[in-house]
C-alpha cells in the first residue's frame, strides 16, 4: 500500500482576502479521491483555519494576537473541515480531523498513540486531515509552521513521499519574481547551499518561510523519505507530480538510504532534547565518517543539562555545528564521571543516533 503525506499551505486553500477558495479545495479532494482509486494511503496536513476564521470574524484590535489567533483557528478549522467533508462525501470518502501540538510528539506515549490513531483511520480507508491545535498551542509550544508538523507525522507513518504544496513551484535560485532565477528540480543532501537563494519572504499567510521549509524538507529526505515541494495552486499538481514528475515545475530533495523507525523517531524529535553534548573534534570527525560509530564518553567536552538513561540529546561539535540527536545508554551522572575517559561503553549507540 502506497502511503503518503500531503500537506497544504494556506495560501493554497484560501483566496486573497483569506476566504478559503472552494473551487482548489475541489480539486485537492479531487486528486484525493483518484489516489485512493490506485491504492493509496494519504495523510493530509492542512492549513488554512486562522485564515479561514480570520475572513470570517473580525475582532477588536485591542484583542491581544494569541486569543485572536486562537478564535480564528477554532473558527476556521470548523469551516475548513465542513467543506473539507462535504466534497469527500462526494466521493464516498470520509475524512477525520486529528489536532496536534508539538508536544504530543515529546512523550513516546503520546507519540504511539497518534501513530495508532492514523493508522487505524488509514486502513479504515479514512483520510485523516491534521493540523496544529492552534486553540492550545501556543508561543513556545507551536510547531514553527504545519511544514513541521508534515516533516514530523512523514517520519512517524514512514511514509513513501512527503508533498508540500506551496503558492510556489519549488525552491528558485533568488527570488522567484526575478526573470534570471531558476528553479531547482532537485537538492540533493546538503541544503546550506539553498541558504544563499531564500528570502525571509513568505506568502501571505505563510507561517515558517521557505527556509523552514528546505530545512524540514532536507531532514526528512536524509531520514530516507523523498520530498517534493511544489505549487497547490496549480490544478492536478499531485497526480501529474506522481504519474508523471518530469514534466511538473516542483523541487525534489532526494532521499538518503532509509533510516529505521527508531532514527525517523529521532530525527523528528528536534527539540525535545533534555541536554546538549559538545563533543571534541575527533568524536565529530568519527560520528560523520562513512563507518557506523557510537559515541563514547571519550569523545565528550561538556555536558549541559541533566539527562536520564533512555532521553534524547542533542550532540554539537566544538563549532556548535549541530551534529545529531541520540538516545542515551546511561544517566549525566555516570557519563560526568567518563568525560575524556575511556573504559566506559557507548553513551549513545549507533543504533539510537540520528545525524543530520
Ligand atoms: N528562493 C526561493 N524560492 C521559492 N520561494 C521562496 C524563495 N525565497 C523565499 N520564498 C518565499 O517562500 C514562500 C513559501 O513559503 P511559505 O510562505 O511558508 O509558504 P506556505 O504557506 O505554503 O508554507 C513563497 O511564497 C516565496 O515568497
Ligand atoms: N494551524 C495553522 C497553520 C499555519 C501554517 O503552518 O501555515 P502555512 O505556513 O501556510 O502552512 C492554520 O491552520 O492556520
């Protein structure tokens, strides 16, 4: 069974003036419908509930952002799902709403318990739609947009391809309004080299920006699931990406050799880290080797926070070069005593270490 993550921006399902725009919804539910007619699975991550609310209600400007913000997506989100369900009716497809914060990916349970949830629906032929719970989520607790939240349920339903439909063909080399800019049809590993072409421009009411979207994108292909960045707003998009990509405008980031379900865990678990460990510059250099290496305590420089056997941390170089994220094999109380000493065994196995 084909499984597969679509995820919608809102300016894709909304009209300028932020009304959500009928006839594109349509034609996703469409595209939808004839996925399921070959077979497969697919997980929707839609945008568009404060700009729905937002075209809706208008609140008083002495209203502080967050309830704002929250009465417009608690609004919208009805409104989105309602028509959502009523163009799916149309193709006997039913369709469940499942709201999420960044904090239901922290704990394992919480975690297992969606992955259960999505499951079930999925193979009950049912098209889970997801979204932020902007009612409850938010400042510190919100993902930095829905690209995160589709990086993150890509990686926990280990999908075969993550969708990301944008008001955009994919990733140009500067500015897309800019006659001389290109398109990029594929990146392959490394996006830092994508940094020079981004602008902190973003569609009307884009949230994370294309740079949060190349980072996202960049991760979850080196997990092992291929990205494809390209324009909702064109009809058809997905089913001419899928039957037919060469001749569809899109950005592909292509996917590294498939990590296990407990890396993809891993890799989606960016900031949940309990603690930060430095590392010297030989433990990098043997972490980033072509060999499968564990770290050992050896290798440590410091160790900032506290952390328990079996919590994930964040390892970074002596540059602050962000390295990986890992599961650790014992407590900060036993690796304190193994700083720069060998002897100890691995603090982090190969097997629980996911470098980006
Ligand atoms: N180099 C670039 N290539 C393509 N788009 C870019 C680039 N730099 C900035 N952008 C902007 O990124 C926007 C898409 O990001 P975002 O607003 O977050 O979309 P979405 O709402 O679909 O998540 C585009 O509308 C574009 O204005
Ligand atoms: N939960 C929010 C998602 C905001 C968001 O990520 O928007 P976008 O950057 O357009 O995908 C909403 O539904 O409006």
């Amino acid at each position: 069974m084909k499984r597969i993550c679509i995820k919608i921006g809102s300016n894709v399902l909304t009209k300028e003036n932020g009304e959500l725009n009928t006839s594109r919804i349509k034609n996703i539910v469409f595209q939808i419908s004839e996925l399921h007619k070959k077979g497969f699975q697919c997980i929707l991550v839609s945008s568009g509930a404060v700009a729905a609310g937002k075209s809706k209600l208008s609140l008083s400007e002495k209203l502080d952002t967050v309830s704002a913000r929250q009465i417009w997506s608690s609004v919208g989100q009805v409104e989105l799902l309602n028509m959502y369900s009523s163009f799916l009716k149309e193709f006997k497809i039913e369709c469940a709403q499942v709201l999420v914060t960044k904090q239901d990916f922290r704990t394992r349970e919480h975690y297992l318990n969606m992955k259960n949830c999505l499951n079930s629906l999925l193979t009950n032929s049912i098209l889970p739609i997801v979204n932020e719970n902007d009612a409850v989520s938010v400042t510190a607790l919100m993902f930095t947009d829905n690209d995160e939240l589709s990086g993150l349920i890509a990686s926990m339903m280990d999908v075969e391809a993550l969708y990301l439909l944008s008001n955009i063909n994919g990733i140009y080399t500067g500015n897309p309004e800019d006659d001389d800019s290109e398109l990029l049809s594929t990146v392959n590993g490394d996006i830092n080299r994508l940094k020079q072409f981004i602008t902190t421009k973003k569609s009307n009411f884009g949230r994370g920006g294309m740079l949060t979207k190349c980072s996202i994108a960049g991760r979850v292909a080196k997990s092992g699931i291929p990205v494809h960045i390209a324009n909702g707003g064109v009809d058809n998009i997905l089913l001419n990406l899928i039957n037919s990509p060469n001749e569809v405008m899109h950005t592909s980031f292509t996917a590294s050799k498939k990590a296990s379900t407990v890396k993809q865990w891993l890799a989606g678990s960016d900031g949940f880290e309990k603690a930060r460990l430095i590392i010297n510059k030989g433990a990098e250099d043997a972490l980033l080797s072509a060999e499968a290496t564990s770290l050992l305590p050896i290798g440590l420089i410091e160790i900032l926070g506290e952390f328990e056997k079996g919590d994930i941390i964040k390892i970074v170089g002596q540059s602050g070069k962000v390295i990986g994220l890992g599961k650790t094999q014992y407590n900060k109380e036993k690796a304190s005593k193994y700083i720069g000493k060998s002897g100890a065994k691995p603090l982090v196995h190969y097997d629980y270490l996911f470098l980006y």
